[in-house]
C-alpha cells in the first residue's frame, strides 16, 4: 500500500474538533511516519480518500493533529517507512516487514485490518490516541 503526503481537510458547514494522534514505540527515528484517518466508507472503497499525514519521528515517537473533524465514526492507522521508500513493505506472504499500528490497539491479526479492529466515536470535543507501533526491525 502506497501513502502520500498531508492531504487538507474538506470545509464543512459544522467545523468539529481536532484529533491528536500520538505515534509511540518506533523501532527507530528512520524515515517517516504515514498517518491515515478515515471514515468507514473511505477506509473500506478507497483509502486516497482518507485524511492523511506525512511526520519525521523524534525520540522514536511522532504526533500529529487532525483539525476541524466532523462528528462520526473513524479509525487511525499509521505505518512506520523506516527506508523511506513512501509504502508499507511486507514479506512474500503478507505480513509486514516495517511498524504499524492503529487506533485502538487492536491485537495483530492475519490480513489487513478490518475497519472494526479501530473504529472510534469522535464528537465535538478533541480526542487523543496513542498507536503503540507493533513491528519493524528495532535498532
């Protein structure tokens, strides 16, 4: 799976509030951290439509904030390019070679996962979440 850079955030008629997204436990400050926060149908028809950020890690962590997110269902998930190659590597079979992680921690399962495994109710007030990175080859 190929990640781009930040992408700005529809206007919306009912501005939300911010999510911060707190990325922990990188294997190493190597390349750069893809972040992704998606609706259900974006996740599961076509993830280009997912709002999406670009951040160098410091101190094997990185953070970022989602501005002005309306009401609804989400998932976050981000992925460690350790080579910076701009995609996710996996082995032959599938499973993923760098770190991941997502929204609500779910425990690591065989494909990819579902967007149930990190759904989340965002409101009008800010949330926080810290994605634990799972993976990666740790320097």
């Amino acid at each position: 799976m190929t990640l781009m850079t930040a992408v700005a955030l529809p206007a919306t008629a009912n501005a939300g509030a911010p999510i911060e997204a707190r990325i922990v436990d990188l294997p190493s400050d190597d390349g750069n951290v893809f972040i992704m926060l998606c609706t259900r149908e974006a996740y599961e028809k076509n993830i280009r439509d997912c709002m999406r950020a670009k951040i160098a890690p410091s101190g094997r962590s990185a953070t970022h904030v989602f501005e002005d997110v309306a009401p609804g269902e989400y998932i976050i998930q981000a992925i460690h390019d350790a080579n910076g190659n701009g995609k996710m590597d996996s082995k032959w079979y599938g499973k993923p070679k760098e770190a991941y992680g997502m929204s609500t921690n779910p425990e690591p399962r065989i494909g990819r996962p579902k967007f149930d495994d990190g759904v989340f109710q965002h409101g009008e007030e800010m949330q926080t979440f810290e994605l634990v990175m799972r993976g990666g080859k740790r320097k």
